[in-house]
C-alpha cells in the first residue's frame, strides 16, 4: 500500500467514526500529496459539509466536477447541495449534467422530479420520476415522490397507486404510508386513512401531524389546536398553488364576503393601522391597503409570507404562532382574519391577545366554520379543522370587550363538492387595551 492510500484510509476511518477534524486533516495531507485530486477534494467536501460548512464544501465539489469528465460523485453532491439550500434551478442543472453523463443513474432522475415541481414545470416532473422508477421499479422514493406530484395535479387514484408502491417496497417507509393515509382522509375513505396512519405512528410515534390526522379521525383524544408544525408543513408544501386551488377548485371568496361586512365601518375613520392574522400569500389583502395608514400580517408558514411579501401590500410581515404572545409596538384600529381560527379549538388566549392590542372602538372581523345544532363550544372535525358554535362566540366577544355587530352565516368554500357552512362575525372594541 502506497503513501497516499495509506493516508486516505486513514481519513475514511476517521470520518466513519465521526472523528470530523481528523478526516479533515488527513485529506489535507493527502490533497497536498496529490493536488487538484477529485476523489480526494469531494471526500473532503463531504467531511466538511458534516461540519456545518457547506459554502466550504460546495467550493470543493466544484473543483472537482472541473475534471473532465466531471466527477460524478461530486456533481452528485453539489447538486444535492444546491437543492437542500433552496437553489433549484442551480440543482437542476447539476443533475442535468449528471444524466448526460449517466443516464442510467435512478437517483439522479428521482430527485430532479420534485425539483421541476418547484419551478412550476409539473409535466416535467412527471417525466423524471417516470423515468426514474422505468430504471429502477423498486425505488420507493421516486414512487412516493410521483404520488406527491401526481396529488398535486388532482390525480388522486394515480397517487394513490403510487403511494401504494411505495409502501409495498418499503413497508417501514414513514412519507409513503402518511401521504397515503392524508390523501385517503382528504377523499372520505376514513376507514383506509386509519389504517395507513396508524403504521406511519408506530414509525414514527412522536409525529404531530400522524397524531393530529388520527386525531381528527377520532381515534385519538382531540387536542385544543392543531399543531402549529402540521399547521406549517401544510401551508408551505401548497403555498404556490395555494390560490389558485381555493378560488378555482374550492370556489372560495371569504376574503371579499368578509371586506364587504366591515368595509362600511371603515368610512370616515381615516387611516388606520391594520393586522392580518393570518395573512397567507395576502388574499385580499388588496381590499384593505386603501384604508390602512399601516398594513401588518402574521403567519406560521414560511412559505406562505415568501409570497405575501412579493406582492408589495404590506408594510411588515412577521413569521409567528398567533397563540403566542404579541410584541407589536402600537395598537391596531382593525385586526381581521379568514379562515385561520378553525385551526385552533379555543380561541380564549388568542381573543386575550387581540383584546390587548386592539384600540377602544377598533373592530375585529373574522370567520369560523359553525357548529350547528344543540351543542355548545368547538368541536375537532374529521377533516382536521375546528368548527364554533355561535352561543361559543358570542361568550368569547361579550368576556374580552367586544359587541357583536354581526354574525351572518355563508358558505365559506366547497369540499368534496360539498358546501362548507360557516360564519362571518365583525365586532367593536369597547375596552381595548391598545
């Protein structure tokens, strides 16, 4: 064994065993040994990107696709990179490079089908991961993946194949058996939806959203909220579809009903400062700028504010829980929402909060899916929203201060071709802390 092999073999044994500095050294030792070696600038690229020194790394995966041919392990890397840091196009063309290369390389093809979804190219998407699973048939990932993207397009029982695949490969495959169960729950079949989503929770059985979905389902006891981190994981994966699904697919205008109640209030008061709790990708948010001296919205989702914010309406966006204290610097004249308080079930601490900062005679406006019939309070539906009675909110108003002005019923949106009855409540302030 050579100088040089011995000194690798060194590094690899140390970056096994998480010895992370030693491999680094090593490698240093062996590039100084044979400089510009890929093999070598790659391994140590991954070594330092284990440690949490990406842009290091990703110099070093560059130097060694500079070979020709490129280095395929390293391309490989900087691709994945690329992605992971939220670079899609820049991945797309490392893995492009790859395939030309090899085009036989099934991973390669899987990982560049959720990338083409990401810049909107859905059709594209479909092509790689249909030519992913054509080289390798039993790759559980690029079955899941497509079922993700065939969801996306509104072709359920194609995605439910998929999924379906997915879990016959990898009977352990946590994604596969959640989306399967989500889906089945999003179609009615509750029955099959359990049964899927009680296997990802014995996987993984500290999971929030597994537990949240089975708890809608009733076979959990309900919580007073959805998990602020299912909460997030939804409005992100669907935020660059998200209007364009309410207001073609669901037939959804609360937004506009909503203005419509409290834009007569609004005259003669000037200009005023506004908050959007939960303000999504800023739906109507147009409505409301001609009247607000300030615009603020708050959301959970990352995702959903990236796209708010690209509109220009606002004049601070902030990422936060609205359950979670407030440290606005000035009270709000107007704190609307829509369609945001049937992800919580008591709504106590949040009317605490916009009690607190909202001005006397300021008005609050929102909308809640209606628990009819004799029953009191707020109740978890299956379909992992909160449905309010109306004697609930008529308590909550009258304890923090405000008076109804009204509370009209509507259809908030469609689902599964079904209406869903909800209530649209504007209310005046008449002891707001602001």
């Amino acid at each position: 064994m050579s100088g040089i092999e011995r000194i690798l073999q060194r590094a690899s044994s140390a970056h096994r065993d998480g010895r992370l500095k030693d491999a680094e050294r090593a490698y240093k030792k062996a590039l100084r040994k044979d400089p510009g070696s890929p093999p070598i600038l790659n391994a140590l690229g991954t070594v330092l990107l284990d440690q949490g020194r990406p842009r290091k790394a990703k110099a070093l995966f560059s130097a060694a696709c500079n070979a020709t041919p490129p280095y395929i392990p390293a391309l490989y890397n900087l691709a994945r990179l690329e992605q992971v840091t939220g670079h899609p196009l820049k991945a797309i063309e490392a893995y492009e490079r790859i395939i030309e290369i090899e085009p036989g390389l099934a991973q390669a093809w899987n990982n560049l089908g959720p990338l083409y979804l990401e810049v909107d190219r859905p059709q594209k998407a479909l092509e790689c991961l249909n030519r992913a699973i054509t080289i390798s048939p039993d790759m559980a990932e690029a079955w899941n993946n497509l079922g993700v993207i065939q969801e996306e397009n509104g072709l359920f029982d194609l995605a439910i194949s998929s999924y379906e695949k997915a879990a016959s490969v990898n009977d352990r495959y946590f994604s596969a058996l959640y989306n399967l169960g989500a889906l089945l729950m999003k179609m009615d079949k509750r029955k099959a939806a359990r049964r899927y989503l009680e296997k990802a929770l014995d996987i993984k059985p500290m999971d929030s959203s597994t537990t949240f979905l089975l708890q809608s389902l009733g076979a959990l006891p309900s919580p007073s909220r959805v998990p602020i981190s299912h909460v997030q994981k939804i409005f992100d994966g669907c935020a660059r579809k998200f209007e364009e699904t309410l207001i073609k697919r669901l037939r959804y205008s609360t937004p506009e009903r909503l203005f419509r109640l409290v834009e007569p209030h609004l005259h003669g008061m000037g200009k005023l400062n506004i908050l959007d709790l939960g303000c999504g990708t800023g739906l109507g948010a147009d409505l409301y700028r001609p009247y607000a001296h300030t615009l603020t919205g708050v959301d959970a989702s990352p995702g959903m504010l990236g796209i708010a914010e690209q509109k220009g309406l606002f004049d601070r966006l902030y990422c936060m829980d609205i359950e979670e204290p407030w440290g606005f610097d000035h009270p709000f004249d107007l704190i609307y929402s829509s369609d945001v308080f049937v992800y919580l079930g008591s709504l106590d601490r949040l009317f605490g909060h916009i009690e607190a900062h909202i001005r006397p005679g300021g008005i609050m406006a929102f909308s809640v899916e209606e628990l009819k019939g004799a029953e009191h309070g707020f109740k978890l539906l299956e379909t992992g929203r909160y449905a309010h009675s109306r004697p609930y909110i008529n308590d909550l108003l009258s304890g923090h201060g405000f008076i109804s002005i009204n509370m009209a019923p509507c259809v908030l949106r469609e689902e599964s071709g079904r209406p869903v009855d909800g209530l649209l409540i504007t209310a005046i302030s008449e002891n707001g802390q602001g």
